[in-house]
C-alpha cells in the first residue's frame, strides 16, 4: 500500500509535523506538488488521520495525572455504554481506553494538585454508573511516549 516515498514523507512529517510544506517536501526529497498530492492521497485512504497540536497539560498548570483502573458491574447490558458516556462528560478525563479482561476501562485523569484530584475523584469519578471495582495508580513519570510509528 505504501511505497518508500510515502514512507520517508510520512517519516519526516512524523518527526516534526510543524515543517511547511516546502521544508517537508525537501526533507523527504520530493517536489512541493507531489507532496500535496501524496498527502492527500495518505488522507484519503486513512494512513493520516490528522495533524493536530500538542499541548503540554503539565504548562497549564495540571501537576498531577492519574490512571484508574475500572472494573464495572457488568448484571446490566448498558453498563459500558453508560459508564463511557459520563465519563465522556469529565473534562478532565483525557484518555479512556476498554480492555478484555479482569479491568474493563482505563481512564486518565490530570488535576491542578491532589486537593482538585480528590475533589475530581469524589464529584465525578465516584459518581460514574455501574463501578464495581476502582484502583488509582498514580503517574510518577513518563518514561516513553512516541506516537510515531516505525516506517
């Protein structure tokens, strides 16, 4: 599906996506037209979803990330669907992923300090339908994060 010329594009366009079209298309030895038309191409079939920006959580002034591990009461067929829906509606939920398995759902959580994480923990996350299991672990830091893929 991809040849090598889509993969230095998207190589380079990983590695810094603020690059102008002009700045990519010599970094992956391309003219700035057949770029255009790649990355249309790349868009079209669904290899790049988007371009987005990344915001340092920690900058604005949250300190503190969580992770929960949820496990639901699954006697109700609604019970995931009900559970990710509020979820959802917690701003400062900003990651939820689904397992199979002993742990249902994951859910990141960032706060300003441990006094708003309890206020957040108590108010919202307490209050999510269909909990029958809850365990925090706290984020001490991030080793790796990188959302590239190798190419």
């Amino acid at each position: 599906m991809l040849d090598d010329t889509d993969r230095r594009i998207l190589r380079q366009w990983q590695a810094d996506p603020s690059l102008s079209p002009a700045e990519l298309a010599e970094r992956a030895r391309v003219s700035v037209g057949q770029l255009a038309r790649r990355q249309a191409k790349l868009r079209e079939v669904g290899v790049v979803k988007g371009v987005a920006a990344e915001v340092d959580w920690a900058a604005l002034g949250y300190a503190v990330e969580v992770s929960l591990r949820v496990t639901l009461d699954k006697t109700q067929g609604s019970a995931f669907d009900d559970f990710l829906a509020e979820a959802r509606r917690v701003p400062e939920v900003i990651e939820i992923q689904t397992f199979l398995g002993r742990v249902d759902v994951r859910l990141s959580v960032i706060a300003r300090d441990m006094a708003h994480y309890q206020h957040l923990y108590r108010r919202h996350i307490l209050n999510l339908p269909h909990i029958a299991d809850i365990e925090a672990l706290m984020h001490v830091a991030r080793i790796k994060s990188d959302l590239g893929l190798p190419l």
